[in-house]
C-alpha cells in the first residue's frame, strides 16, 4: 500500500507481534506505529479510509494463554473499529478464520456451512469470538451502512512468524533446527490448508477493494490439502536430515479436516494461491535458519504510544 502511495497507520499492542517486523518501514514517511490494544477506545486523531483489522492472537497457544482478552479483541476491539469506519465512512475487512467451521462435518468448507463449534470449548474463545466478529460486522452494514468486508482466512504461514506461537509449521522448522524431534499431535493424519503469506495479503487486498457488493464472507486459502505428518516430512526434507517425531494426544476440539472452497474468492476476485508449499516452506524455512543462527539483527521502529489514561478522558 505504501508503494501505492497511501498512508498507513500500523496500531498494535505488540502482544503477539514484533516491532522488529516493523524496521524496514521505521523511515518511511507515509508510516506511524501506534503501540495500542483496540479493546480500549482508539486514539481520536484517526481519520480512516480503509481499516484492515488483523488484530487478535491466531495461534491456540497464544489464544488459549488469555481467553478472556481473545473474546474482548473479538468483540468489543471489532466495536471499536466499526465504530470508527462509521463515523469516518471507511471500508472495513475483518480477518475472520477458517475456525469460525470448527471441526468440520462437510468438507472442502463453503461459506454457506454454518460450522461445528463447541460454545464451551479451550477453542471457543477464538471460534466463537470470530464468529460474533463476523456478526457485528453484518449488523453494522444492515443498520449503520459500513461497508464491511469478511475473510475467512485458512492457515496462512510465511516468513516473520513467531518462533514459539505453536503453529505447525513454525513448530516443526524450529524444532528441525535444533535437531529436537517434531512435535505432532494425534497420529499426523489430520490435513490443513497452508497458504503462504504473500497470497493472502494479495487476497486480502482484493477484498478490500473489490465492489461494494460483494462482501463475504469469503474463503481465502490454499485448496491444497496436507496431513500433518506430511508437513513433517516436507520439513524434514528441507533440514536435509531424518528428523525423529514425538507424537502427543489430540487436543481438544482441535479440527481433523481442514480445506477451503475457493469459489466465491476465484469468481468475485479472480483470486487463487499461486505459490506452492515447496517453495513457500524452503522461504520460511529460509527465513526461520537465517533468524534463529542470529545472523540478522534490525533496530526497533519508533512507536507512537497513547497512554490508556489519555485515550480515556
């Protein structure tokens, strides 16, 4: 977007991100980083045209950490944000989850099935959080006129994610890395989607400004299927050695199936992954080598901080 000669103002609370992320951007003009949690009310001197809301912990170790902050992102953080877009007539793209499915009965998943979600599940602070999103988002369209886009994004991975969030593929290229033995949970035979990043931000963007009508949701994934113990394999082949699994039980609630129907993005946005899962693990595999030897080092980007006490009087 900066490329394309926009503004852009990056508000995180940093609790699963890193402002290391951030350092090529530090001295960009068109850039500011404002270090704030959307659960509380937004820095007053925002002026939006568009609010992508990518907010909220995405891995369960992560989520499942503080649930009840989950839920509170979901909800009132999504709010927040579309409040803002209405008094500002901003577009709005709420980055909902293949999770809003839960363990799946139908499968590939279309937008038009309603899910399997347990309300009361480790998960459901997340799953549930995401689909009252969607819903506020769709109320705020049929009573205030926001122009709010939904994205049902399917397991996404790439460069820049978290050693430690707990996500298969950054689990396993890490643990690859230190000759530990990957960690898999059931027997492997569980599949997901991965999608690498690059496309989905190219679908996101798509979304976003797509025509008005066209809303979503809408699935954005890779149609590809993987098992797990697939996945381990792929990693194990790129750490050029035979790498040793543990395997530990299923956690609860945790989605056997996992697959996107693309249709609706493929028709409305011309949109489909165009990287493979070779080329997209050997980047992030790339990218995880380069990080975890300390061979690269960036300075932190000056952070814009609003003080809870500020923004609440």
């Amino acid at each position: 977007m900066l490329t394309q000669g926009h503004q852009v103002i990056c508000v995180d609370n940093f609790l699963t991100g890193s402002a290391t992320n951030l350092a090529s951007l530090q001295d960009h003009p068109d850039f500011t980083v404002i270090q704030h949690d959307i659960i509380d009310p937004l820095p007053p001197s925002l002026r939006p045209t568009q609010i992508y809301n990518l907010a909220c912990a995405a891995s369960p170790r992560r989520y499942q950490a503080d649930p009840i902050h989950t839920l509170r992102t979901c909800v009132q953080g999504v709010f927040n944000l579309l409040e803002l877009a209405a008094a500002h007539d901003a577009r709005i793209l709420q980055a909902s989850t293949s999770e809003v499915y839960g363990d799946p009965e139908v499968h590939p998943q279309h937008e038009r099935y309603h899910g399997n979600v347990n309300p009361v599940g480790i998960r459901s602070c997340y799953d549930e959080g995401k689909r009252c999103a969607e819903t506020l988002m769709s109320d705020f369209s049929r009573m205030r006129g926001v122009t709010g886009k939904i994205a049902r994004i399917f397991n996404t991975y790439g460069p820049g994610m978290a050693p430690d969030d707990g996500r298969v593929v950054s689990t396993f290229i890490c643990q690859a890395l230190q000759n530990q033995a990957l960690t898999v949970y059931g027997d492997g035979s569980q599949t997901r989607s991965l999608c690498y990043v690059d496309d989905m931000i190219e679908g996101l963007m798509l979304l976003m400004n797509s025509v008005d009508t066209f809303r979503g949701p809408v699935n954005l994934g890779n149609t590809h299927e993987v098992s797990i113990m697939q996945i381990a394999q792929h990693v194990s082949r790129l750490a050029r050695q035979q790498v040793k699994v543990e395997f530990k039980p299923l956690p609860a609630d945790d989605p056997t199936v996992r697959c996107p129907d693309i249709t609706l993005a493929h028709h409305h946005l011309g949109w489909a992954p165009s990287v493979s899962i070779d080329e997209g693990l050997a980047r992030t595999f790339a990218h995880f080598e380069h990080t975890l030897k300390g061979t690269g080092t960036w300075p932190l980007p000056d952070v814009v901080r609003y003080p809870r006490t500020r923004l609440t009087n």
